[in-house]
C-alpha cells in the first residue's frame, strides 16, 4: 500500500461532508480516525481519508452517529435521561477537564460535554468516579485507621 497523499490529485480519495457535524463531533472523527491509525486530513468540514479505507471509516463514522442519535433522543424526552449520568465539574479547571477526556479516551469510554457537565452512559460509573478521585484528590481527607 503506498502512502495516501491528500494533496496529490491522482490520489484516490473519498470525501465525506460533515458540515451537519458540530465541530466537537468533527473531533470525535478525528480522535477515533486517529486511534484506528488512519490517515485523514479535513477541507474545511468535508474529511478526506484514502479510498481503500473507505469501509474502514464508513463503520467509525456509523459508530460514533449512532452514539450522537443515542444521545440526542435522550434529549428529546425525560425517559433518555435514565440513560446517562451527569458529572457537573464546573469547578475543575480547563485542564482537569482535559485530562480527564484523556483517561476517558484510553478507557474507550464514551462521554459528551454539555458545557462542563460531563455526560456518560450509565454502567460506567464506577470507572468514571475513579477518574475523577485520580484526577481530584485535593478535597480527600484519607482516614487511618491504625490510630
């Protein structure tokens, strides 16, 4: 396989247009183009990937809409709202945020950002809470016991 150049005219590409796509999801694509390691470059917001990887990104573009549709018909109604579980982490800097999407995405955790609350799927709780006790062990008091 050689390598795809995206700014080669002979090169055979497949254009998807995202321009429907918020740019935090734009990221998402990216970040998961990036984990399955294929290569992939943006015009403006149409995403241009070699065609040979075409099936390849069709599925993680799939997976990730039926992740965005999953969260959006929770936003319809109260009864999607049983479906998540809602961090609100207004008080954690920029930086804690990111590090915490960091340890998420190594996880494979899926999660989605409305404004600083952090939403997750139920399920993963125990996971996440031990993200945020790793990332925010400033307010733990530990006991000993020994005393």
């Amino acid at each position: 396989m050689s390598e795809w150049n995206p700014k080669d005219p002979e090169a055979l590409t497949t254009r998807y247009d995202l321009s429907d796509w918020s740019v935090d999801d734009r990221a998402d694509v990216a970040a998961a183009l990036a984990d399955a390691e294929v290569a992939h470059s943006w015009d403006g917001p149409e995403l241009l990937v070699a065609q040979d990887t075409e099936q390849v990104v069709d599925a993680i573009l799939d997976e990730i809409e039926d992740e965005l549709d999953n969260l959006d018909d929770g936003d319809d109604d109260d009864s999607g709202e049983d479906n998540i579980t809602e961090y609100e982490l207004d008080e954690w800097s920029e930086g804690e945020r990111k590090q915490l999407c960091d340890m998420l995405d190594n996880l494979d955790i899926g999660y989605r950002w409305d404004g600083t609350m952090l939403l997750v799927p139920i399920g993963v709780e125990a996971v996440v809470d031990s993200c945020l006790d790793s990332i925010d062990s400033r307010g733990v008091t530990f006991v000993d016991d020994n005393n």
